[in-house]
C-alpha cells in the first residue's frame, strides 16, 4: 500500500509539471536556440524513468524520478542553488527502494571562466523497508570554458538515523566530469566516481567505482530530452565480495529561461550532488 501511494504521489506530480511545460511552449513549433540566459535567476524541473539491474542476482527493477532546482545569482559573484530529488525503485520481486533528497549549493563564479562551491545535502530514503536519514558535505571547483566544461567534487555522505541493517553507513567520495557541448543545444556528458566507507549491518569496509555518460539535446525553448547510463562497480573490502549495477534511463527536463543548454550550465554549481538514495539501495542490495 505504501508502495503504491508513494509511486501515485511521483506520478502525479511529473503530471503537473509536463503540463505546466507543455503550456509554456504551446504556439511555438519552430525552435531557434536563443543566447544564453542573463536573468539572474532560473527555475527547472525534470522526469525520468527507466531499469536498473544488479548483475550478481540478476535482481531487475523498474525506476521512476522527478527532481527541481531554484538557481539564484547573488551578490558579489556569489550564487546559491536549492536543488531536490525523489527516486522510487521497483523490484520484480515487489522489492522497493526510494527516498527524497534535498540539496543546498553556495558558489562562487570566480575570475572567468572558474568557479568554486560548496554543497550540503538530507536524504530521506528506504531500501528493503528500512528507513534511514543520510546527509552529506562536499567542496567542489569548475573550469568553464568555450564548448567543454569540467568539474570535481569531494565529500563525504553519513547516516545520521537508521532503523535498518543493510544500508550506506558512510563514505567520502571524489567526483569528476566533463560536458561537451557539439552545439550549444547538444550536450554530451561523462563522469567517473570513487566511493570508500562502510556499509551492512557490521559496517563491512568496501570501495566502488562508478561511472556514467549521458546526452542531452534541447528540442524547444524551454524543453529537452536526456538518455543516460550509470554503472557502479562495488568490492565488500571485509569478506571480498564483489557485485556490479548499472542504470539505463531517459528523461525530459524543463527550465523557466529560454536561454541554451551551455548557458544554463553556467549558471549552475561547478558539479551537482550524488544521488544518495539510489547509492543507499545499491550499497543494501550488494552487501
């Protein structure tokens, strides 16, 4: 029942905001992409779906999101972003994970085209019918320039309350990636990982690769459409077992600026934030 309710809620929600999108570019069939925005604020929502597989076990499951951010340019070069997420993933074998994730971004766009910043995040998330609350800190640098732009990212995640026994106990983690941007409306996208901390009930030591690419084109104003594959690659550092998982999944995003995807980047944090409730089921579904 809870399953169902939580899986009526999201899609009710991408609901509304396909239909607020749709408004928003209804009446105009041809697109021409626009310079970059220079309002000093942005808006932008997003839906995906798609399946996930954890190869060990063979365990399939059917994955549906949505997430939101509010971009805001400050004083002084500084910029903040709050950022959301809800994820919901459904097993074959009625086995469920989700959660919802809130994220706060401080940046700063420093001497062009260089930016630094700092993130904080809570994550509310369930795997197996164990709730947990998870938050995270992290730094991060970018370099922004021309068609390519490059970001890292360091932190460290922790459970800050738990009731369940598989689960993420903690970690630090360091990020990279890269866009590519074929047109300023195509978008090419990769990023690697590397995660080393705790996990089970034991909290057995472990250590995980992972890695994604992604590309992303905007087809109208306001509107673009994602494809994108994750994978992550998980080694239990105690008993020495080893699983591998990977997402497939496809997406549109929406923003209240018409500008391009590169100039939409630009305004944004130097790197987002990971996705903690995914990375808790995978770290309870591997142990």
């Amino acid at each position: 029942m809870k399953r169902s309710l939580f899986l009526a809620a999201l899609l009710l929600g991408a609901s509304f905001i396909v239909g607020g999108a749709v408004a928003a570019d209804a009446g105009g069939s041809d697109y021409t992409p626009l310079p970059p925005a220079q309002s000093d604020f942005d808006i932008a929502f997003g839906i995906y779906g798609g399946g996930g597989i954890i190869e060990a076990g063979d365990d399939s499951y059917r994955i549906f999101g949505i997430t939101g951010a509010f971009t805001r340019a400050l004083d002084a070069g500084k910029s903040m972003q709050i950022a959301g997420r809800g994820e919901i993933g459904l097993e074959t074998d009625a086995d469920t994970y989700g959660g919802v994730q809130v994220d706060g971004h401080l940046f700063w766009n420093m001497s062009a085209p260089s930016a630094v910043g700092l993130v904080a995040s809570l994550a509310v998330d369930q795997a197996d019918d164990d709730w947990n609350v998870h938050g995270l800190v992290g730094a991060a640098a970018g370099l922004r320039s021309g068609m390519v732009h490059w970001g890292g990212q360091i932190g460290w995640i922790g459970t800050l309350s738990t009731e369940g026994n598989d689960r993420l106990g903690d970690a630090w983690f360091a990020r990279g990636i890269v866009q590519v941007f074929i047109q300023p409306d195509l978008k090419l996208q990769g990023e690697v990982g590397y995660y080393d901390g705790r996990f089970d009930s034991d909290l057995d030591a472990f250590h995980m690769f992972t890695a994604g690419a992604e590309v992303e084109w905007k087809f109208a104003q306001r509107t673009s459409l994602f494809v994108s594959y994750d994978g992550q690659w998980t080694t239990d550092d105690t008993w020495g077992g080893t699983a591998s998982t990977y997402q497939i999944l496809a997406g549109l995003r929406f923003t209240l600026n018409p500008g391009s995807l590169q100039g939409g980047a630009t305004m944004g944090p130097p790197v987002d934030a990971p996705n903690i409730t995914r990375l808790n089921a995978i770290a309870a579904m591997n142990n």
